[in-house]
C-alpha cells in the first residue's frame, strides 16, 4: 500500500512531461476553450477598440470635414464637463429619475408580485396582462403616453381636467418630468413582478406556517421572513433595472425630447444631442465616460451587496 502511494506522484508526474505540458492549464482551456476563441476574441475587440476610440475622443478635438481628425487638446473637454452647470443639472435629473423609478418600481412590483401569489384561480390570464407592458418597445410606450396626455384629446388629459388641472401635462416642467417617470414605471414594473415572484417561490412554506403559528402579521412576517428570504433576487431585479435607468432614452425622446426648458434632459439626451446634433464628438466621448464610470460604480455596489448576502448564508 505505502509503495502504491509513494508511485502516484510519480505516475502523475511522467503524465504531465509526457502531455509536454500543465494538465491544469489544457484543463482550463480544451478544445471546446480554443473553439470558442475566435469568436471571443472578436467581441473582445469590439469592446476594446471603441473604448481605446473613446478614450482617445476625449482628449482630442474631432474635427470631421474631409475625413476624421483628432486634434489633442489634452484636458480641455474634461475641464469643461466639470465646469459645465448644464451637464451638472442633466446629472441631477438623472440622479432624480433613477431614483423616483427604481424606489417606485420596486415597491409596487413586489406588492403586485404578492397579491399574485395569493391568487388560486385564473393565475395565468392575470399573468398575461400583467407582464404584458414589458414587451411593448419603449418608443411605442413613449408614443402612447404622449397620446394619453395630450390636452386635446387625450384620455389622462380629460380625467385630470376633472380634477382641476387643465393644462399641458408634457408642457410644464414638473408634470412632465413625473409623466415621464410614470412611463417608465408602466413598462418596467411587470419585469419587477416577474423576478419577485420567482423569488417567492423560493420561501419555505413551512417557516411561512410557522409564523403565523407563533402570531406574526402580514407586516411581520413580509419584513422578518420574506423580504430576508428574497432579498437577493431583489437585489439582482435592482441590478438590472438600474443598468437601463442610467443609459434611458427612448420615452424622453418620443415625448418630450428633453423638454420643457430641460426640464428631462438626462444625460443620455444630453450626450446625444452634444454628439449627433451639435457633432462635439470630444465633450459627448466625456460624457459617455462618465456614464460609464457612474454605470460600473453602480454594478459594483450591488455586486458588492449580492457577495455580502451569499456570505451571509
């Protein structure tokens, strides 16, 4: 016995020289590894060209006429980025906006998603029309919105006349900032529900009768039991939700198109029209890199939360 186990080191070894190389290192790559390395290497590169491009826009002066220049002006557009009170106020409104549909998406959508659960009959068709805005193309939400609202024959507009308010919902600053938001909320709280609902599923029963046994509330036993038990899910659902909320643009496009007075310039409108409609290529690559910067910081604080939960249990 002690000779067969003083002999494996060296079986392995004699292995190892006859593959002429590290058995852990073909292990990580095989064949399925080298297969797929072209087609990896081509998205590598088409992620890392335009960054490098970007980066490069940034520092420079793009100049257009008679074929693509870069002109370096070094920290000059950084300057004026940080500089710019224009910019500042799209970044607050973005800040306002990720802010108002991600806390009013999250809540309604888990308290749909447990309404839902307790539903026994007639589930599915409940289902459909719940989950059914989320597959509506955001430019079409936008469109329909802006129907909806329109003071002169629109629906919302004829019922918030009932209520006193008679003016052009899209035309005042603060209404349209919120009808906007409501939008967004329309269409993106079904996906909510979905996440939240899978995660319900997930909740042991048994603790669920347990609590009741022992005299806890609905109120309790949502807060002690069910929101600990999907925190997680919830938290992956928040994810994803905030990657769009940084980078939105369809609704505010077909409704307002950053109007009244600015009053929904986010920052994607703002790169966009510093980009495509005035053509200052160097300020709008700062701008898509500080997207992407606030973008990043935002996945790796719910990353961060999403570890801290899975060492937790």
């Amino acid at each position: 016995m002690s000779a067969t186990r003083t002999d494996a080191p060296a079986k392995r070894a004699a292995v190892v020289r006859a593959s002429g190389g590290n058995p852990r290192r073909k292990e990580r790559i095989g064949f399925t590894g080298w297969l797929m390395a072209p087609s990896v290497g081509l998205l590598g590169l088409l992620s890392i060209v335009p960054l490098v491009a970007l980066i490069a826009m940034s520092f420079s002066r793009v100049r257009l006429l008679g074929g693509v220049r870069f002109e370096w002006v070094g920290l000059d557009n950084w300057a004026r980025a940080l500089g710019d009170p224009e910019l500042w106020k799209s970044w607050g409104l973005t800040i306002g906006y990720f802010l108002g549909t991600l806390g009013v998406e999250m809540a309604l959508g888990l308290a749909i998603a447990l309404l839902i659960s307790r539903v026994t009959r007639g589930r599915g068709p409940l289902m459909v029309l719940v989950l059914l805005p989320m597959f509506v193309a955001p430019s079409i939400v936008g469109l329909l919105g802006r129907y909806l609202v329109d003071p002169t024959f629109g629906l919302y507009a004829w019922f918030l006349r009932g209520f006193g308010f008679g003016g052009d919902v899209l035309g005042n600053p603060t209404t349209a900032f919120l009808a906007v938001t409501l939008m967004d909320v329309w269409e993106w709280t079904p996906l909510i529900v979905l996440i939240a609902l899978a995660g319900l599923t997930s909740v042991n029963p048994s603790v669920l009768e347990a609590a009741a046994l022992d005299g806890a509330g609905s109120w309790a036993t949502l807060r002690h039991v069910i929101l600990p038990s999907i925190s997680g899910i919830l938290l992956v659902a928040l994810l994803i939700r905030s990657m769009d909320a940084v980078r939105y643009f369809d609704i505010i496009t077909v409704t307002t198109n950053g109007g009244p007075a600015d009053a929904t310039k986010i920052v994607p409108l703002r790169l966009f029209e510093t980009g495509f409609r005035f053509f200052d290529l160097g300020y709008a690559a700062v701008i898509g890199l500080m997207m992407l910067a606030v973008t990043i910081a935002v996945a790796r604080l719910f990353v961060r939360l999403l570890n801290g939960k899975a060492a937790q249990s």
